[in-house]
C-alpha cells in the first residue's frame, strides 16, 4: 500500500491549507490517529498515525478503493502542498500496465440495472477452478454466463483463462451469491448452476442452499428455468431435498450418479473414491413479478450532536456496530466508523456528519439486509 513517513509536524497547519483537494481534518479519541478527508476523483480519507520521531500517512483501509496510481499521486501531492519532510515513501508513479480480462469482471453494483443482449443468460454459483464454467461458455457462445465466487485467488485464475482462451462471454463476480441473486431482476436466468457446494455441516447458516436462496433462485429463473444443484454430501443432498420440497409449487428431479459433459475437479476426486453424487434440478414453473429494488441509501438530517451506541446492535439477520469516532477540526461535525449488515457478508463504511451526512466510499450494496441495517444508522444519526 503506498505510503508516506515524515518528521513529525504541527498538523493544524492541515487546516490552513483545507481548499481545492483538501476537504478537512478530524481528530481521533487518543489523538495519535489523525484522519484527512481528500478529495478529487473520488473522496477517500488519509491516515495520519503519529509515532515517535515519525508520522506515517497512508490511505485509509475502509476507504482507500482500488486505484493505486491515484492514491500516489494524492499522498504526493499532498506531502508537497503541506510542505513536509519526507523520510521515506513508496509513492513514485509506476506506467499503466492493462491487466487481464478486466472488462469481464463486474461488480455487484454492475447488476442493479441489468441488461443484456444476450438471449440466454446462465450463472453459475462457486465455479472454483472455473472448469465447469469455462467448457459452458466455450460450447454455447452465443449464452452469457456470469460466474460468482467469495474465493478471490479463483477469480483471478479465471480471469486469466478467460483472456488466454479469448472468452466474450463470462462476466466474473466476487460476492456471496445469495446476495447478488436479491439485486438480479426477475425472469433473466436460463438455468443457476450449484455444482458441489460447501456443505458447513457445523454451520449450517453458511449453506448457499437455503429457503430464501431457492426462492430468489426462482424469482431470477424465466419460466422453464432450472437450478442444478450437484452434490456428494449425502446429507446436504436431504437437507436441498427437504427445502426444494417445502416450496408451495415445486417440480424437481433427482438423480444419481449422471454423467454431465464436463467434469470439475471436485467431482473427478469424488469420483476416484466412488462416492455418489446426486443432481437435484428443480424448475421455475412461473413468471415471477417484476423486482422493485426501492432501496433509499440517504442519510439526512444528520444530528452532529448525537450519541454514538458502544454496544453492537445484533438482531436476527443483521447488525450494526459504530467503531472509532472522529471529531472534525473544522467544528462541522464528525466521522464515524461503521461496520453493519449480514453476517457474512458486512460491509465497513466510514459515514461523515456535517452539513452533509454520506457514506464513504459509497453507499453500500443494495441488498435488504444492508437496508434493515442502514435504517437503524439513521435512527442514531438522526438521534
Ligand atoms: C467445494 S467448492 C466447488 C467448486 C466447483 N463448483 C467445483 O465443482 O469444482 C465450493 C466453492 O463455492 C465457493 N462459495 C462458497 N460459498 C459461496 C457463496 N456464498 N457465494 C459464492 N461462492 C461461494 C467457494 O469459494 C468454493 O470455491
């Protein structure tokens, strides 16, 4: 991560030079953490934290975003406006190198309006190695097919492969499917592959199957669409049993022990120890209704005066905790760490109070948990 150190310096002169890039200053608790919103491109926060005979600056973790080059240039220009005495830095501008296949991964916010030209869109949920995915698209591409993976280190492998085999057709995520299917319109899916997913025996609420994921699986299914979910787990095989027929109106097939046209690497090694393996493949029988996403991020009417809870807030399928609060030199308000929303999916957002209350670096993604947890926000903030 670049980074600054300098000899230590009278830090209110930040305040003097707060104008074009400069936004303001806001002083932690122990005041050895000193935070610096800038803006230019895009707002993110400096941290200024004071050691003996040196401060570091560094972008700041929530907010930093992705865009190395841009954090340099920030940090040096910052450095030079300040006038400081640099010890060491990392910041010297390296040339733009254009990384692998990077228009087909997309983010979670890429989904809110979509849209595609293909007639056939097809997901697959935790492609792992990506060879199941990557034979589907070479054999259909005139099908769309959008991979979602929590596994960072698989993304990038498929990246790659995606630009050494010349694909046009994978769009590549790195969320929890079950949340990315909440922001898919309705009726777009030809099938939803679950091909061996983690059966977490011991914590169950991790499961990628689960009643509310079949029920946004269908509502995203077209009519005649299918999930296709292959597993080894005798027991996460009766417990998708038990949730396909639950359903008010279901159709479902299960089989065992099919051959599919390609063979994943977690399949070829439950095969080699003749395991079974069952495929549950269940049909979207109707057209489901439009998907109204009326999700409202807007924190207003912020009250700088407001108690900030110590306690997390935990409730069924949510929570919210306020971490380290910052008080704005500029006498405006003050900032306020925030860590809230599913369990397994949190978001960390840094939110300003002031004449304008927002969260940084952007509202958070637009699923119902993260609203239910946003509304108590606002019920504090607005306090
Ligand atoms: C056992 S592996 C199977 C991989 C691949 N489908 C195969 O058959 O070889 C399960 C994969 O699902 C991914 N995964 C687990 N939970 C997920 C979730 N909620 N959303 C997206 N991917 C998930 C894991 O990172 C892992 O790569």
């Amino acid at each position: 991560m670049p980074h600054i150190k300098v000899s230590p310096f009278d830090t209110a002169k930040i305040d003097t030079a707060v104008g074009d890039f400069i936004k303001f200053r806001a002083v932690g608790s122990s005041s050895a953490k000193e935070i610096v919103l800038l803006s230019d491109k895009r707002e993110f926060f400096l941290d200024i934290v004071k050691k003996e005979g040196e401060y570091l600056i560094k972008p700041n973790k929530i907010t930093k975003g992705s865009d190395t080059e841009l954090l340099k240039d920030m940090l040096n220009r910052f450095a030079n406006v300040l006038g400081l005495d640099i010890l060491h830095s990392n910041t010297a501008p390296k040339p733009f190198k254009p990384k692998n296949a990077d228009e087909f991964f997309k983010t979670v916010e890429d989904f809110y309006e979509f849209k595609s030209d293909f007639k056939n869109i097809k997901l697959e949920v935790g492609f792992g190695s990506g060879r199941h995915l990557l034979y589907r698209a070479q054999e259909e591409p005139e099908t769309l097919f959008i991979g979602i993976e929590i596994h960072s280190p698989s993304i990038n492998q498929l990246l790659k492969q995606i630009n050494i085999k010349g694909l046009k057709n994978i769009f590549v995520v790195n969320y929890d499917a079950r949340l990315l299917l909440e922001m898919l319109p309705s009726n777009i899916l030809d099938t939803i592959y679950v091909h061996f997913p983690v059966p977490w025996d011991k914590k169950p609420h991790r499961r990628v199957i689960s009643d509310a994921f079949v029920r946004e699986a269908l509502r995203v299914l077209k009519k005649g669409g299918q999930l296709e979910l292959r597993t080894d787990s005798q027991n996460y095989f009766e417990y998708s049993l038990e949730v396909f027929s639950s359903l008010k109106q279901s159709s479902f097939k299960v089989e065992k022990n099919i051959d599919i046209p390609v063979v994943s690497k977690y399949e070829a090694r439950w095969r080699r120890m003749e395991k079974n393996i069952y495929t549950l493949t269940l049909d979207s029988l109707s057209e489901s209704k439009a998907r109204e996403l009326k999700i409202d991020f807007t924190l207003e009417n912020c009250n700088t005066n407001t108690k900030i809870p110590q306690e997390s807030i935990i409730k069924e399928d949510f929570f919210v905790h306020f971490g380290k609060k910052y008080t704005r030199t500029d006498n405006k308000g003050f900032v306020v760490e925030c860590s809230f929303g599913g369990f397994n999916t949190p978001e960390k957002k840094m939110i300003i109070v002031g004449e304008k209350c927002y969260y940084l670096p952007g509202n958070p993604v637009k699923s119902l948990v993260n609203y239910k947890a946003h509304n108590i926000i606002r019920e504090v903030l607005n306090g």
